[in-house]
C-alpha cells in the first residue's frame, strides 16, 4: 500500500527546487528535476495502484513542457505567497529568456493545451483537477453546473434501447453525437445513466440551463466538464440544449470543443430545433434519437419502485393508475412523494387521497379554452334505464384493462390509432349527459373539463384547427377528460362545398374526427339532437349512448333522490303524482331547488304547495300552459 501524501510531497518538492532555481542553472536543474521525477512514476507504477497524478498525465498526454506547468499551477494553489504565472515561468525554464520563434510557438502552444486541459482563463488550476488530484480522484467535485455519475444505474424500463445505443458507443470507431428528444419528465437523463453504466462508464451531466445563468464563464464550465470527462473515462452529457437554441455561438463551441474530449456525446432536448450540423458531420457521426413512449407495463413497474420505497404500495392497484394517468417517470415520482406524505398526515388516507396526490401532480393550463367540471355525484345518482347505465359503468372498467389488450395481445402493434376512449351521449336536455360525463371523472379519479366552443371556433381559417390542437394535446399532458357539450355546432354533418367557408368549416370537421381518433386520453361529447351529427363521426367513436327521458317509475326516483335525506319535508308529499308529469331530471332538479328555496323562506318545510307552484313557473317556462285540472286534487293548492 502506497503513501499518496508523501509521493505528492516529494513531487511538489521537486518542482519547488525547479522554480526557485537560479535561471543560469535552469538546464541542470531540468534534467535533475526529469531524473527525480522518473523515478517517482517508476515506484507508483511498480505498485499497481491508481495514483492522481500519473493517471492524469497518461489521460491528456502531457509532455515535459505541460506536465511541468501543471505542477507549478498546484504548487502556486498550495502555496499563496508562490505568485507565478505557470506558463512563463515554464517558457523561462526552458528557453532562458531567449524569445526567438521556437520560444513564442511554444508559448501559443501550451497556452492553447493548458486551456484546453486544466487552467482556467486567469490561469489558476482548475478547482475541479486540483481536488481530483489532492484527493487521489475519490471524491469528485460535483458543481452547480454539473455532476458526476458512475456506472451503477439500475434502471431496466427502457433496458433494450439502451442495449441498443451501448452496442453503438462500443463499435463505432467514429466519434458520435446522440441527439435524444423527448419532452421534459420523460426519463431523458435515467435513460442517458443507463447507457453509460451498461458501457461502464463514468457519466458527467452538464445542465446548459445553469450554465447559461452561472456566474462562472460558461466556456469555462464546459471545459471544466469535459476535462472531467476524460479523468474519469466517461462520456459526456448535456441537458436542456434546447435553452440555448438562440445563442448558435455558444453551441457552436460545444460542439466543435466536445470532439475533443469525448468519443460519445449526449445531447438532451425537450423539443426538436433546426441546427445546422453539416460542418461537424465529417468529423463526428451524428444520430437523432427519440424516446419511444412508454408502455402501462414500464409505467407500472416505475409506479412500483415508487410505491416501494414509501411503503405505500399495497394501498392501490398499480395497474389502475399505470391506465389511468399517463405520467412521466418524473411525476410518478413526485406523486410517490405527496403519497408518502398524505400517508403520514391524514388519518383517513384511501383510494382518493392517493388519486388526489397524483391529480395535484399534473398542472393543467387550458387557460380559456376549458373549464374544470366539480361533480359530487355517484351511480346511484345516475337515474337512466339499469342496462344503459351498467354499459356505462362496463366501459370504465374496461378502461383499466386497456394494457392487456393493446400491450399483452399485442393489438396496439396492429392498431396505430384510436387507442383512446370516446364517448357520444345523446338526448334531451336535463336527461342526465353531463351529470355522467362527471360521475365518470369521478369513478375514473380524472378531472373533468368542458371545451368552451366560443374560444375554439374562429371564423379565421386554420385558427379552429389550432386551438383543437392545442385542446387535445393539454388534455393529454394533464391526463384531463374534455367535454364537448352540446356538440352539434362543431360535429354537424358536412356541406356541400359553394365557397371557401364551406370548405374551412369542412376542413374543421374532418380535423376534429382524426384528432379525436388519435387521441389516447377520453373525450366525452354530448348532443341534444342525434340527426344532426355527421354520420362519418360514428365510426370514430367508441361508444354511443342514448339519454331517453325518464320513465314514470324513473321520475319518482329522481324526485325521492334530489330531496335526499336531510330536507325537511312533509309527510304528505305525493311523489307518485309528480312522477306523471312528463318532465327531464333537469326540470326536477329547478323544481326542487326553488321549491326549498320558497320553503327556506316562509321558515317551513317543504310542501305539496311549494312543490306545486314550482312546478307550474318550470312547466311555463318550457313554454307549456298547464290548466288547474292538470294537478287533479291538488290544484287548490295553486
């Protein structure tokens, strides 16, 4: 077992007699420095063991000139009162003062290497190779800017593609620049560690976006991190390149500075941008790379590492949520936090509660395009025809098990689209549609919202397009449920073309279908009148439910079930008769509302008469005139 302090001692004193030597012995004194520094590196390798010094300068290749720099710039750093510029006293050493061309060629020379390889722009050591050297290499400095990974990721989620880039690093003979696109959360930098560890190298992670905001001169951090690439045999790494899209100088340098140091670079971007790379294509092989996404098998398993480490995972079942929420890797992770959170804090921790944590994960922004639906309403607040609603419910359990259909039975491979879930429920109003569209949101654990049609329609052409895009793809990011209520303004049938409205509105329409069909979230959409949707809509949706108006048995239900338990009201309360009127759940609900309203006011509880005259204002306002005898024996009531 070697002593590193002493052998560092005996380097730094040899190079502290070079240094304070007298120039007229400089030659002397080079060549016993050479001799005595020989030796030193003989013993260290007749050790076998990794030694700082020697491994750095095996690593950059140094000759006497730089290697002797260096060891000025460590001894300056060690001893403050030492004030030498490293390259000229170097340049003294050897050429006596004679400034002829060898001289100024030398000084371009190791001005230009010592940059490149361990001073910075005042020409002091770089922090990060004097503590790679002071401590043996053990204990990397990983800065603000950047950080160092060895080779010990687990991470098997995307385990073939990163076999597949690995195989790549390994034989390619070529320098390669890997441009992986995918947007943020996805997993970018887990998947770069894998590949890194899988080749079993060291992984050093530069993120542009500090860089950019750093004190530090930012070629001076890259360097800085690219030296780091080399003591530490690794590949280099750098995230968020999309930031600095607009400063081509700066990228520039990155790119043409990496070579250099690293066979295989990284290049990590949340959205594709045109660089133009066609003067670094002969000297490096550059590969695009998208992040396929992730499958409800590789989300579970993420869920399940998540749910491990805070012991919540036997609360839910992963496959559910893995269906439900589609999440990147970076929110399943914070949702696995607020989980483990709730979990300690509220007594009465469940199923909710961990959906709720999982919801306040993902920021929705529809902005004015959409509005949040809240609904408290359960199935049995559903009052429809029982096979209707059991087809319903059929359907959202369904949608728990899409991962065996589409991944297990490998139906996804076949079918590239409508992967998604879309609904058309159809009736007259106040029949119940939305109140199923919010019961479904609730069963699901998603949040519900309404597209509002005056935002998204423009008379402008292409605008309409634009906003559904941007409706469908927030939608999508928010794991949200988009309901389109009353739809017949934007799903009527198609017209012949006579002009270009004709033509932009058809244009419209035809959008809306394919993105509705590409879409793999659910979209829930509502009609008042069935004849006027365009029949080429049908084969698009998945299911398509009719709202009939409620049945007499059905009307005395829903009558019984908005009073509920905790309004006051009469024992002679006649619910049988009010059933015969022929009216929506919506009219009951008015009835009812302003009927406790009435009540509330006179201090009473609710009564036929309250009920009664409730009933006649709602029946005029549907634009009927019911006479006395249309209440029987209870029109002295009116």
């Amino acid at each position: 077992m070697i002593n590193y302090n002493s052998y560092i001692e005996k380097i730094l004193e040899n190079t502290e007699q070079l240094v304070c030597s007298n120039k007229s012995e400089s030659n002397e004194l080079i060549e016993n420095f050479v001799k005595k520094d020989e030796l030193i590196m003989e013993e260290i390798q007749k050790s076998e063991e990794f030694f700082s010094f020697s491994h750095l300068r095996i690593v950059f290749d140094l000759d006497i000139y730089s290697w002797i720099c260096i060891l000025i710039s460590v001894l300056c750093e060690l001893k403050k009162d030492l004030n030498l510029d490293p390259i000229e006293k170097v340049l003294d050493l050897f050429f006596n003062s004679e400034k002829n061309s060898d001289y100024y060629r030398k000084k371009q020379e190791l001005e230009s290497k010592s940059f490149s390889l361990f001073l910075d722009k005042n020409k002091k050591i770089d922090r990060y190779i004097f503590d790679f050297l002071m401590t043996n290499g053990f204990s990397p400095i990983s800065s603000r800017e950047f950080k160092v990974y060895f080779p010990n990721s687990k991470e098997t989620v995307r385990e073939s593609e990163c076999l597949s880039i690995a195989k790549i690093c390994e034989s390619s003979m070529k320098n390669i620049y890997f441009f992986i696109n995918s947007p943020d959360g996805t997993g970018k930098k887990t998947f770069v560690k894998r590949i890194s560890s899988l080749c079993e190298k060291a992984l050093i992670m530069v993120d542009l976006e500090k860089c950019l905001n750093s004190e530090t001169n930012f070629s001076q951090i890259i360097i800085s991190a690219l030296r780091q690439s080399v003591l530490f045999n690794g590949f280099i790494c750098f995230d968020k390149i999309d930031f600095i899209d607009m400063k081509k100088r700066r990228l520039e340098f990155i790119f043409s500075t990496s070579k250099n140091f690293c066979k295989n670079s990284f290049f990590l971007q949340g959205r594709k941008f045109d660089f133009n790379t066609e003067d670094f294509e002969n000297e490096v092989l550059i590969l695009n790379y998208k992040l396929k996404k992730l499958n409800v098998s590789q989300i579970s398993k993420i869920w399940s590492e998540n749910l491990e480490k805070v012991k919540s995972k036997n609360l839910i079942d992963i496959n559910e949520i893995s269906n439900t929420f589609q999440l990147t890797p970076k929110q399943i992770k914070e949702a696995s936090n607020l989980i483990f959170s709730e979990k300690i804090m509220n007594k009465n921790f469940g199923k909710d509660s961990i959906f709720k944590c999982i919801q306040n994960t993902v920021q929705s922004n529809f902005g004015e395009m959409a509005q949040i639906i809240k609904n408290s309403n359960n199935w049995d607040d559903l009052i429809i025809p029982d096979n209707d609603k059991q087809m319903i419910i059929d359907v959202c359990k369904q949608r728990k098990l899409r991962n065996i259909v589409f991944e297990d039975w490998k139906i996804g491979e076949r079918v590239n689209y409508g992967q998604g879930l879309s609904l058309l429920f159809s009736g007259p109003p106040g029949t119940g549609k939305t109140m199923a569209a919010g019961i479904i949101s609730n069963e699901m654990g998603l949040e519900l919202y309404r597209a509002d049609l005056s935002k998204l329609i423009s008379k402008y052409i292409g605008e309409t397009e634009k906003n559904l895009s941007k409706l469908f793809n927030e939608a999508e990011k928010s794991n949200s449920i988009l309901l389109f209520d009353e739809t017949d303004a934007l799903f009527s049938q198609r017209t012949e073309v006579k002009d270009s409205k004709d033509r932009g509105a058809n244009l419209e329409i035809s959008y809306l279908l394919q993105r509705m069909e590409n879409h793999n979230g659910i979209c829930i959409m509502t009609t008042n009148y069935m004849e006027n949707i365009d029949k080429a809509f049908f084969r698009r949706i998945n299911y398509v439910f009719h709202f009939p108006k409620p049945s007499k048995d059905n009307r005395e239900k829903i009558w019984k079930r908005i009073f509920g338990k905790f309004v006051p009201i009469e024992k002679d309360i006649d619910f049988d008769f009010l059933s015969k009127f022929e009216i929506s759940g919506g009219n009951i609900k008015n009835i009812v509302i302003s009927a406790c309203l009435k009540a509330a006011q006179e201090k009473k509880r609710v009564s036929m008469r309250h009920i009664l005259k409730s009933l006649e204002y709602e029946l005029k306002k549907q634009g009927f005139s019911p006479l006395k005898s249309d209440f029987g024996e209870y029109f002295y009531l009116l």
